[in-house]
C-alpha cells in the first residue's frame, strides 16, 4: 500500500512576534516604537550630514576638473568644426575617431514649444485646423464613479474596491520650547 504525501498538512509555526499582554505593555511598546523611530531619525540625520560634507569636499575637489574639461571640449570643438569637411570625408559621416577617442556631431530632434495655448488652440479653430492640429483625449472618469458606486458597479468591467484600513501607531512626541 502507497501512502501518498499530497494529503499530509502542514502546520505554520507560530510567529516570534513580541504581542503586548495587557493594556501597560501596550504603553510600553508604543513608546519604545517612539524611541526607534528618534533613533532611526538621528541615523537619518547623521547620514545627510555626512553626505553633505563629502558632497561639499568632492565638490569643491572636482570643481575645476570640470571646469577644465568644459574648456578642452570648447576647443576641440573649434578644431573639429573648423577641420569638419576633412573629419568627415565631405560630410559622408557625422563623426571623426582619433586613436583616443571619437568626436561626433548629433542632431537633436525637434520640438514644439507653445505659448499662450488658449491663444494657440482659438487660432487653429478659427483656421479650420482643429482635426489637423488638436487631440481629443476620451477617458473615464473614476472619482465621478466612486461618487456613484451603485451605479458604477452595475457596468460590466467596473470594480470597486475597498479603501481599505491602515493600522498607525503614532508616539507622542514633545518639543522643548527655544530657548531651553
């Protein structure tokens, strides 16, 4: 006889979670929550400051490389634009390598910019243009949905969720007066 194991459960071990017995334990555990997360605020802290110092050394250490760099570009950019017909073969490629490295040319693509676009949109109607030039964007409309759930359930395709509960725990915090 063959004792399949598929049948066999298996049971969850209980979690190791430190559960408050009574009302003062409860108290206990939201201030020590407080207590961590003033800790977690003051690592925050000393982090960012940290960040900031390296930030600022590095900073002021790559200031004039950069600086540097901005101006050797600046030049071989006049070398290579005054030099471009040669570099490019008549302007069959739009780069040049050199044994260090390649330079190349890229256009960018283009966009529009508008101002006004009251302005804009009331000239391309009075111009007959509006199938030409203006979009028209159809979507649904959900907070009209959430303010008629009934309705709203009714279509099919159409669900709505719960919002939900969120547990908080929210330690009192005290802030000295200035000047203490």
């Amino acid at each position: 006889m063959t004792v399949s194991n598929r049948s066999k459960k298996t049971k969850t071990k209980a979690s190791a979670l430190p559960i408050p017995q009574d009302d003062s334990e409860a108290r206990s555990a939201i201030r020590e929550i407080g207590d961590l997360n003033r800790k977690i605020a003051r690592a925050e802290a000393d982090l960012n400051d940290e960040i900031a110092a390296l930030q600022e050394k590095y900073g002021t250490l790559v200031e004039p490389l950069r600086a540097e760099i901005e101006a050797k570009t600046e030049g071989l950019k006049m070398f290579c634009e005054v030099n471009r017909d040669r570099l490019t073969r008549g302007n069959k490629v739009k780069f040049a390598r050199f044994t260090t490295g390649e330079i190349s040319w890229k256009l960018r693509p283009a966009k529009v910019t508008i101002r006004k676009v009251d302005e804009v949109l009331a000239t391309i109607k009075k111009l007959g243009l509006a199938a030409q030039f203006i979009r028209t964007k159809e979507e649904l409309n959900k907070e009209a949905m959430l303010a008629n759930r009934q309705l709203a359930k009714t279509i099919a395709g159409v669900t709505i969720g719960s919002d939900g509960e969120d547990f908080i725990v929210e330690p009192f915090e005290t802030e000295l007066p200035e000047g203490v």
